[in-house]
C-alpha cells in the first residue's frame, strides 16, 4: 500500500476523499440500516457491514494507486516505521484523514437530513471493547503486510473481506482505524461512539498495529539461501 508517484497534494487530497468517502458509506449505511430493520439490530449491522466492506474493495482500487490508500492512521504509522513513506508526508496523511472523516460524517447527516453537527451518545466501553479493537487492528494489519507481500492485486478484496468478517467476530465491530474512530464520535446514529469511549479504542488500535508490524516483520524476513 505505498503510493505511486503523484505529487503530495493529490496523495493528500486522494486520502481525505477516501476517509469522506469511507465514512459516508459507514455512517450512512448505518442510518439506512436502523431506519429499515424495524428495531432489529442483527439485520440493521448486517446492512452496515456489507455496505462497509464493499465500499472499501472500491476506494481501495480507486486511491491505491495514487496514496496508497492508507485511510487510516494506524496503516499510515506502521509504513512510517517500515520506512515506505516519510515523516512529514505521514504527519499530514493523518491530518488528511482525520479532516476527511470528520467530512464523511457531516456528509452522510446531511444526506438523510439528520443534523449536522452531533456528539454521540452510544457508550462503547470496557476492557472486552478495548481488546476488540485492539484485535481488529491486528488482523487489519495482519492482512495488509501479509496480503500485499505476496498478493499485492488482492490487497483491496482482503480488507475489504476481513473488515466484512471483523465487523461480526469483534465486540466492538471493528473500527480499527483512530480516524473512523473520532469521526464516528461526531454522529449520534447506529455507527456512533460517545466521545469518551474513543480514547480507549484508539491506544487499543495503536497498539494492535504496532503488535502486527513487529510480528510481522519477523514473520515475512526470508532467510538467506544455504
């Protein structure tokens, strides 16, 4: 997931539109979602989760090739310790996403005239939550590194999938991303968090990304031939 060459505002610019768009699909497939199931929860995160996973198969295709697409500070964080991508670029990629999140949300409110501006209410808290995240993260990263080492064309479908597949193994269902994470803290509607439940998920994200990026360091250095 290391960019091509295109200069660093249309890198920029490609990763907060990839965030707007991921968010709006996540938070307006939430709203979709709640206002058909008829008070039925596992119907209304169903709708949720599939919208989310093949969004991402898309954006991932679409912006790949020109950031990266990273869309997510923790994959972003993790390439800065692999040394794929500099410092100051990295500092501003997550700039980028955070505003273009944030962006998503407001979007998607406006689309199914809810209000703009929200602080949500849906506590997501404890250690079972954290350790989800935590989880999430991981396997996320997990996919990333091992999937485009050897499968570099399937990286889109694998988190795409895996995300499909976090969404429902995961107490927390499967943020994984600190970015998602605030923006989501901004919407009051299915796929919200309350504002302080966020801090929580974001150290547990950090530090699953950080987990699969030593381990897989290891994992995928080739021995030299004997």
């Amino acid at each position: 997931m290391t960019a091509a060459r295109f200069s660093l505002v249309r890198r920029l610019v490609a990763e907060a539109l990839g965030s707007a768009l991921l968010l709006t699909v996540v938070i307006g497939s939430g709203i979709m979602g709640e206002r058909l199931a008829g008070g039925n929860v596992a119907v209304a995160l169903l709708g949720n989760t599939l919208a989310t996973g093949a969004g991402l198969v898309v954006l991932i295709a679409v912006f790949g090739p020109i950031s990266g697409a990273h869309l997510n500070p923790a994959v972003t964080l993790v390439l800065l310790l692999r040394r794929q991508i500099a410092p100051p670029a990295a500092l501003a990629y997550v700039a980028a996403q955070v505003v273009g999140a944030v962006l998503g949300v407001f979007a998607a409110h406006a689309m199914f005239a809810e209000p703009i501006l929200q602080l949500s209410a849906r506590s997501r808290d404890g250690p079972a939550q954290a350790f989800s995240e935590f989880v999430a993260a991981f396997g996320l990263l997990a996919t990333i590194l091992g999937v485009s080492r050897f499968r570099p064309d399937f990286v889109a479908v694998a988190v795409g999938l895996y995300i499909t597949a976090a969404y429902w193994f995961t107490a927390s269902t499967s943020f994984a991303n600190p970015a998602v994470t605030l923006a989501r803290s901004l919407s009051d509607t299915f796929a919200g968090i309350a504002p302080h439940s966020a801090p929580p998920f974001i150290l547990a994200q950090l530090l699953g990304a950080l987990a699969a990026a030593g381990l897989f360091g290891w994992l995928l250095r080739e021995e030299p031939a004997r």
